[in-house]
C-alpha cells in the first residue's frame, strides 16, 4: 500500500466510520451525508491508495486485508487531528451569526449545538444578511452564518461551504387594517397590484432581494424601491410603518406592533436556509453545529419540499447537493 504526499482527513473518517459500520446507509447517517457522497469518498481513498479496503456485496460489507492494516493508523491518524483541533478552538469561541434576532431557524440550531457541545462556547452575532456575513466569514470575523448560498455573488461561493438546513415556507407581513389582513392565508395571486418591501438597497441581503425578485416576475407584483437603511428593530418598525408597504418574509418573522403575518400560498413560496462556513474552517465546535443542524432539520421536517412549493431551479440544485 503506497500513501500519496497528502490524505484529505474526510476520506479517512469516512473509511473508519464505514470499517466501523459495514454498512455504508448507517456509516451515512452517522457522518450527517448522503451515502453517495460517502461512497465517492471511500471510492477515492481507495484509488489514493491503489489498494481495495472493503469487499462490499449486496448483502455485506466486510473490510480486505488491506482494510485491516490500515485501519488502526487511520483512527490514531484522526484522534491526533480530533486533540489538536481541541486545543486550537480552546482559544476563541465559534462565532455564529444568526442574521437577526428572534429568527426561528438560526436560533434553534444555535441551541442544539450548544446541547451537543457543551465544552465549547458559541457566540451569537446578528450581521443581517448572508452577503453582509459571507465578507466577515472570508475575513475570518465569523465562523458560520445562515441564509440563502445560491444568492451570492460567486466569487462569495468560491470560499464557501454550505449544509441545507430548511425549505422555509415564506408569509407576508400586512399592516393590520389592510385589506388582505382578514385572510388566514394569502394566495400569491391576491398581491397583485401590490408594491411589497424585500430589502432592496440593502447591501447586506441583495440575496433575499433577489429571491422575492424572482417570485414576484410575471404576478404583477411590484418590488418596493430601496428605503433609508435601518438599523435596528425600533427603526425598522418605524420606517415601514410610514410606507404602509407589505413586507415579504418568514413564518417565523418575529411580530411586529400594529401588524399580521399570514402564510402565503398558491404556491407555497421556500426560503432556502443553509449553514454557511468558510472552506477550510478549523474550530472543534463546527461539527457540533452541522450535526446540529441536521438533526433538528430532520426533527422538524425542515428539508421537505412541498408539492406545491415553488423555488428557483438553481436553489433547487443547492439544496439537494447534500
């Protein structure tokens, strides 16, 4: 068995997890990745190697010769890399920005990886918007961010990774007294005629601008021009108060004074939320996270797309890269 100069860490954690296993569906799950991923992993370590380490059937899979031998210095391989990303994350906590308060989404994996990871500290931040954070994570100001990855610019990509976390049904927040207020839900087609705020000028959330951009195309609804920057809850609250403007937005959008959210359907419009962490990030609380993330996404659902749901087709190829 020749070594290349160089082995990914991944492949060898996906091999230990598999040897583990002998099973690839359950060595999958274990790992938070689809089990194609997975096998292309093992598939490569293997060429890297130019040696078979599992003998694999359709009913089992057992590891060869090769697999064996390799094996022991593969784990002790990995808990060395486990030690030293210990005692690097020790220094500094796992900054994580939740894009603003009293978001649902951000919020709750926050918390399930701080369950998972007790030992470690995770900071919240709060930097608006995906594109506003993406700068601060290539700088490496923040660690990880949520929103939507296929909205960047992509040279922002380039230095990325992403984990889909949730296809999040989107709603629309009215003033109180308006006329679609009564609903209990609002079909897409009733905001025609409409002038609805998403964002535009914002520099930090071009990506939600572009996303409502994309929905309204063709419905007659009409996107409302770029308002002074607030900056804050109270001067938010303020200046939409004053437009009276509609505002695209979440499910879960915290509440806001003398105003409804309501559901929007026919269809059902996604936000497609991904944990977004810079390439080659080393801190030992970012597994914490991404197994956090996937959990309470299959906990809740979060991943399924409704029948009736409606996305762009390049947030459709993201979200299903995983």
């Amino acid at each position: 068995m020749s070594a290349p100069a160089h082995l990914d860490p991944r492949l060898l954690r996906a091999f230990v997890t598999v040897a583990e296993e002998l099973h690839f569906t359950r060595a999958a799950t274990r790992l938070y990745v689809a089990q194609q991923a997975l096998s292309r992993d093992v598939r490569r370590l293997e060429r890297e190697l130019g040696n078979e380490l599992f003998v694999r059937t359709t009913r089992q899979v057992t590891l060869t010769a090769d697999g064996e031998r390799l094996l022991p210095y593969a784990r002790a391989v990995l808990q060395a890399q486990d030690d030293l990303l210990a005692a690097a994350g020790r220094a500094r906590p796992l900054l994580v920005d939740l894009n603003s308060p009293g978001l649902h989404t951000p919020r709750r994996v926050l918390h399930r990886a701080r369950e998972l990871a007790p030992g470690h500290e995770l900071m919240a931040r709060y930097e608006s918007g995906l594109t506003g954070a993406a700068g601060e994570l290539l700088a490496g100001r923040l660690d990880a961010s949520f929103g939507r990855f296929a909205g960047l610019a992509p040279a922002l990509r380039a230095g990325l990774d992403q984990q889909p976390v949730r296809h999040e049904p989107m709603a629309v927040v009215l003033p109180e007294d308006h006329p679609l207020a009564a609903l209990t839900e609002v079909p897409l087609a009733a905001l025609a005629g409409e002038t609805v705020y998403a964002g535009a000028g914002n520099p930090r959330t071009p990506e939600w601008t572009d996303l409502a951009r994309s929905l309204f195309e063709g419905r007659g609804i009409a996107l409302a021009p770029p308002a002074p920057l607030a900056v804050g809850e109270e001067e938010f609250q303020r200046i939409m108060a004053r437009t009276r403007h509609p505002i695209l937005a979440v499910i879960d959008f915290p509440p806001l004074p003398s105003t409804v959210l309501r559901p929007l359907v026919d269809p059902i419009p996604l936000s497609p939320v991904s944990l977004v962490w810079r390439k080659g990030l080393v801190h030992p609380a970012l597994g914490a996270l991404r197994r956090a993330a996937a959990v309470v996404a299959a906990e809740e659902g979060w991943l399924r797309r409704p029948v009736e749901g409606w996305l762009p087709d390049r947030d459709i190829i993201v979200m299903a890269a995983h």
